[in-house]
C-alpha cells in the first residue's frame, strides 16, 4: 500500500511504471530494524536539500558498481529503469506496512515479486544528483511515509 501512494504522483505526472500482485512477506515487528543497504558515508541526511526539495531517504556514498544490499527480508514489488528523479529505482515491501526504496543505482540485479533476503545484492551503485558522485538513494517508508532511516538502521559497525 505504501509504494502504490508513493507511485501514485509517479503515474500522475505521465511516468510508465509497472506494479506486480505479490504475496505479503510475513509482517515486521512494530519495532522495525533495517541493515545499512551500503557501507558508506552519509553524504546529505535525511531532510536535507537537493536541487530546491527536501530529501525523503538519506544519500549514502559507495563505489560505483558495488552491491546494494536489501535491508531486511521482504518482496521486491517495484523495478523501474528510468523512474524520474530517481533513475533505475527497487522498491521492497518488508510487510507491517514497511517498505525500503533504493535509488540512483547502476543496475537492478532483481525482479517485481521476486522474495529477497536480508543482505542479499538487489542492485549496484550507480552516480547521480547535484554532487554527480557515486551514491545510493535509500528510504525507508510506513503507511507511505517517509521515515528517517537514521532510526531504524543497525548501529554501524564500518
């Protein structure tokens, strides 16, 4: 539910994007607990500005090319190679009404309704935004919100 609110201004503004019927991965506790997606540094946080719009996601540096990792188990419900501000974009639903959105990235190693596993490669890094450094986009969204990933992720231990 939360990706399709989050696709519905995507849809509205004439994007193509492709939505998949998956069975819901089994439901996160209420306390949800996310893995770093790439060890890297945090190169603009979670609110700050990027070409005139408050970020929703953090934007974590990375070498280009080198895996993205799902942040927990869950159902890869959205793959798009040219999703508008966002470039070739995996969206994963954790189930509880959680979902994670990885962006900016080179290459999608994943499929709509494919089950993934915690710290399984979805994606490589690719470059991107104002900064034309390699990065990796990352929300974290419930109930189609954006949430500060800094406080569902693991504590960092690179």
């Amino acid at each position: 539910l939360s990706v399709i609110i989050f696709l519905t201004g995507c849809a509205n503004r004439g994007y193509h994007t492709e939505l998949v019927p998956v069975t819901p991965p089994a439901v996160l506790e209420s306390a949800a607990v996310f893995d770093w997606p790439l060890k890297g540094r945090v190169v603009s946080p979670f609110g700050a500005k990027e070409e005139g719009v408050s970020l929703k996601g953090v934007l974590i540096e990375g070498r280009e090319g080198e895996e993205v990792l799902a942040a927990n188990d869950g159902t890869v419900i959205f793959v798009d190679e040219k999703l508008a501000g966002y470039g070739k974009t995996v969206i994963v639903d954790h189930g509880g009404a959680w979902a994670t959105v990885y962006a900016r990235n080179s290459e999608i190693l994943v499929r709509a309704g494919q089950a993934v596993r915690r710290g399984q490669a979805i994606a490589k890094v690719g470059r991107g935004g104002k900064k034309n450094i390699s990065q990796l986009y990352f929300e974290i969204r419930n109930k189609s919100r954006a949430h500060d990933p800094a406080r569902y992720l693991q504590k960092k231990s690179f």
